[in-house]
C-alpha cells in the first residue's frame, strides 16, 4: 500500500516545521514535499525518498528551482511500524530562473561556449552528502527516533508517526513526480 508518491498535506513534526518556516525568510521559497516510497516485491522493504522542492526568488524558477532529497531504506518490524535507516542528502535538479539565465547568458549577446558550459554545469549539479548509517554488525533494532508508526494507509491516504520525536504526517497520494 505504501508504493508510491505521496504529498504532505499537515504535519507537527518539528524537522519538517523548520523546513517550512524557512520559507518566511525573504530568499527562500519551501514549495511542496513528498515522500515516494519504492517497494520491493512484498512491501515489506525498500527505498523512501523524503523530496522537498525550494526555490530563490529572481535566481530559481520559482515552485520548483530545486530539490532537497533525503533517502533513507526501510522495513517493516511489525504489521504497522517501519524503521528507517537514513543513506543520504543530496540537492539538486536545479532550474534556473529566465533572469538569471539572462545574467549568465544575455539574449542579445552571441552565447560564447563558456557562457553555455556554466549553465549547462549550474543545470546538471548536484551535491550529495552520506548521512550516519549503523554499523553492519547492528542488529535491525533501529536508533530512537528512526520509527515509524503507520495509522492509518489506503489507495488515497497515509498517516503516520514518527516514534521518538513524534511527529504527525498527513499524505494524499499524488503523481509520480517529474524529477528529483
């Protein structure tokens, strides 16, 4: 039932609050967030992606410049309980705003090789970070704070909680997204 994407709709999680009130700040805009959820086989594990779509104002197109991505593998330990173990951070899938395209390559000037290098390199980076991983000797007890509990999940919606920080998560079930 989890396979596939989901976008938030509400959440009291403090991790993701932050991330949205961040967007109050004049240079940066935090668009939607999903988490899309790659089953294997049975559902019983897999990949999760936490996606979360930002934008500069005037730098970046402005509901979907860019993207946060937080990976993560997951499995079920109880019929409604899954734990996460974080892999990776990266940003990227970069779009630049028309204005500033313009900046880096003026329309009325003849486009020289560099001018096109820069943004083709702007358009294609992305930065990628590990994020702590247990040890592989660990036993498939996860971390505090690393659990899931699932309230509630059908064809249109998933609730859950995250146990240890406890945060709420409300999702609607939406559209493969483009890119991330």
């Amino acid at each position: 039932m989890l396979d596939g994407t989901w976008m938030l709709l509400y959440t009291t999680a403090s991790d993701v609050l932050s991330i949205l009130q961040a967007s109050q700040l004049p240079f940066l805009k935090v668009g939607q967030i999903f988490q899309k959820f790659e089953c294997k086989g049975d559902s019983d594990e897999g990949i999760v992606s936490n996606v979360v779509r930002w934008s500069v104002p005037g730098v970046l197109q402005d509901d979907d410049g860019a993207t946060l991505t937080v990976t993560a593998k997951f499995y079920a330990v109880s019929p409604r309980n899954i734990a996460l173990e974080f892999q990776e951070a990266a940003v990227g899938s970069i779009m630049l705003s028309e204005e500033f395209q313009g900046l880096i390559a003026p329309a009325l000037l003849p486009r020289t090789y560099l001018n096109l290098q820069v943004l083709q390199f702007i358009r294609g980076f992305t930065a990628k970070f590990p994020l702590q991983r247990r040890e592989a000797n660990a036993s498939r007890r996860p971390p505090l704070g690393l659990l899931y509990y699932i309230s509630f999940v059908d064809n249109t919606m998933f609730i859950g909680r995250a146990l240890g920080s406890g945060g709420i998560f409300i999702f609607s079930k939406t559209q493969p997204l483009q890119s991330y």
